[in-house]
C-alpha cells in the first residue's frame, strides 16, 4: 500500500525526522487560504499522485499550463493559482504511463535553500531477508538512472536485524554522503529515526530523494518522502490504513481485493483465472510463448468459493482489452467443480462476449466438466495448459 507525499511527511514529522512545513489542498478555493498559513517568500506546489517523475511530468488538458506538477510560486496567490490550475487535471509522468494520473490532491510547502541535493532509502532486500540503506550523492535524479550509469557511486548494505540500527549504520551513510563536522552526528540520529519509522510501520519502501543540505545552516532536511507499506501487515497499522487513497488504485484490482483475491492488471488481451501463484506464472509464460500477452495475473487461491470465483470471472470480464479468457484449474484443494459452478455463474449474469477456453484438471475434475458440458455455454475444452494456450490464442488471433 502506498501513500502520498505529503501523509508520508506527516508520519515521519511524528518520529522527529525534519521536513519542510506545509498543506494538503483538496479543493481549489482552499489553496489560498493554505499557503497564507506558510511564511514564504517561496512557496512549492506539488502534484499528489502515487507516481515518480512529477516534476518533469506534463499535464493533458492545456488550461493546466506548460509547467510539471511540481512549481515554485512566489506569492500566496501564485500559489494558489497554480493549486488550481493542476487540481482536478491529469498528470503524465514516466511512471504513470501514457494514460497519466488525475490529480486530486495538491500539497503546498515551504521553499527552502538547498546546498547539496542527495539520495536516500530503506528498503527490504529480498536475497538476504534484511532492510537495507541505499544512499548517493547524485540526489535529485531517478536512482536507476545513477545505477546504470554511476554504480559506484551508490552505496548499499542490509542492517543485521539480531542488533538492528547501530549508530556506525548513520556513520557510514554520513561519511558515503560527504557529510561534515555536526552533520554526521545529524545523519546517524536522522537514520535512526528513519530506521525506527520502518520497523515499527511495517513499510516496505521508504525514499527520500532528495534530502538536502540546506544552505547556511548545513543542516539536512527531508524534501521528498515515497512510503510504501507490506500490504499483508495492514492490518494491524490501523492508522496507516486510514491513509489509504483507493482512487490512485486501479478499480479492479481494488474490487478483487474486496474478495481476497490476488489479482493485478496487466496491458495483454488474454484474461486469465489460475489457481496457485506458480501456475498463474506459468499459465503468463505460455501464454506469451504462443504469440500473446496475458491481460492480468489472477489467483483465486485454493479455498475460492463459488461467489469468489464468480466475483473474479466479473473483474476480468470488466476490463475492456480482454478479447479471450482461459481458466486453467489444478483441483488439490480447489474442487473443479466449484469452479466450473462459479464460470457459469459469472457467464449467466455477465454473459460472455469473448472467446472462453476452460482446462481443469485434480479434484473432482468430470464432476466440473459435466457443469460446464451441460450449462449450455460455448466454452472450448482444453485438455492440457499448452493445449489451452494454443487454443485461446488461436481463438483470439483468428
């Protein structure tokens, strides 16, 4: 689960981590009432979406102006101008695709003057199942872009969760960071706080970039913040949950985790509903090895009921590139047969438009080919997983 910008600054503005003051603007006639309560002389507008790339990012409608989502103002009502000129507009950055993001929140901050821009994050390394401190002096810019071009100059290292955060971890964050005199001390007191923050919050991610040196003063300050939560932790972070913004989520994949269901949406036109995650990786792969792209990865699980795979026939049906489906069943613990009552189902209240090719296999396996032979659908058998690719690619291919 992911949040934006301006909540994950409040979370860590709660474990004393220094960041900028500012405001969240839902409606435009708030915006100037928000940045008269800021003290200027410089004000930063930013754009609220769950995406990277904002300031360089480019709005669809023109009315929105030829600027990214994120502007400098200098007046209150520049300020408040500019919130309301991006709120209510779609926002197109590298990460958000071509189809962008509608911007329905805006944050206001203070401006601050930056010496040095430098990069920071927590995040979980899955090789050695520990948190690990990614840092670089090269702040400011898209971290892949540093790693493809200067590797060496990001340091990387996983903190030992037998003695947790060490004072040295900051140390050597500071010394990688070229840091100074008081700033270190800063920086292993700031890594601490930020290392407690991921712990205790179950986050999954947390970046900073930039943190930034701020001019005269030295002092370091968080300018951005990305946070994302294990979304199998939520709940017991009853106030992270809270913070949830089902509007930046894709609307099927937000209805599928209504029902349990593990499901996300891809670009392909070859729906699909597995049961196990290993299958569903393998039922992509053969997919796209007979010549197409599968349009969604979706595990019932085993324990699906009817009404949940009925629920799952629906949401892959909703989505508008899907020109065929296959189901592809290994009955253990699923039953074939609940499955094939739950497509049946689905068909006779959604009906089906599209080309349906259903392989079942395991636990009651004729029971389940019976239902769907006498259900009266037109449904291709398939009798093996390559056998199904085949079929519903061809079928969708012509």
């Amino acid at each position: 689960m992911n949040i934006h910008e301006y909540q994950a600054k409040a979370l860590l503005r709660s474990y004393g981590a220094p960041v900028s003051d500012g405001r969240a603007v839902l409606k435009a006639e708030d915006a100037k009432t928000a940045a008269g309560e800021l003290d200027g002389p410089l004000w930063v507008v930013k754009s609220q979406i769950h995406a990277g790339g904002r300031g360089k990012g480019k709005f669809v409608e023109p009315e929105a102006g030829e600027k990214g989502g994120v502007r400098l103002a200098f007046s209150v009502e520049e300020a408040a101008e500019m919130a309301k000129q991006m709120l209510g507009k779609t926002l197109v950055t590298h990460q958000t695709g071509p189809a962008g993001k509608q911007v329905n929140r805006i944050y206001i901050e203070d401006g601050s003057d930056i010496e040095r821009e430098l990069y920071l994050a927590l995040l979980i390394d899955r090789q050695t199942s520990r948190v690990s401190f990614v840092c670089s002096t090269e702040g400011g810019m898209d971290i892949e872009e540093v790693a493809a071009s200067t590797p060496e100059k990001i340091l990387s290292f996983s903190v030992d969760p037998a003695t947790g955060y060490q004072p040295y971890h900051g140390r050597r964050v500071a010394f990688a960071l070229g840091l100074e005199g008081p700033q270190v001390k800063e920086c292993v007191k700031l890594m601490g706080i930020l290392y407690k923050a991921f712990i205790e919050k179950d986050m999954e991610q947390l970046e900073i970039n930039p943190l930034i040196v701020l001019e005269g003063s030295g002092n370091l300050k968080l300018l951005d913040a990305k946070v994302g939560f294990d979304g199998n932790a939520i709940y017991r972070q009853p106030d992270i949950a809270e913070l949830r913004d089902t509007t930046e989520e894709d609307p099927k994949e937000l209805e599928a985790s209504k029902f349990d269901l593990n499901y996300i949406a891809l670009d392909g036109e070859i729906g699909c509903m597995v049961n196990g995650a290993g299958l569903a990786m393998a039922t992509m792969d053969i997919i796209k090895l007979y010549g197409a792209e599968p349009a969604n990865f979706l595990d019932v699980g085993g324990g699906a009921t009817k009404e949940k795979v009925t629920e799952a026939f629906k949401i892959i049906t909703s989505d508008p590139n899907v020109k065929g489906i296959l189901v592809n069943i290994f009955g253990g613990i699923m039953r074939c047969d609940v499955i094939a009552e739950g497509v049946v189902a689905a068909v006779k209240e959604v009906g089906l438009q599209v080309p349906l090719v259903v392989r079942l296999e395991g636990t009651n396996v004729e029971k389940g080919k019976e239902i769907i032979n006498t259900s009266g659908l037109n449904v291709i058998a398939a009798d093996n997983l390559s056998d199904g690719a085949e079929k519903i690619v061809k079928a969708v291919k012509g």
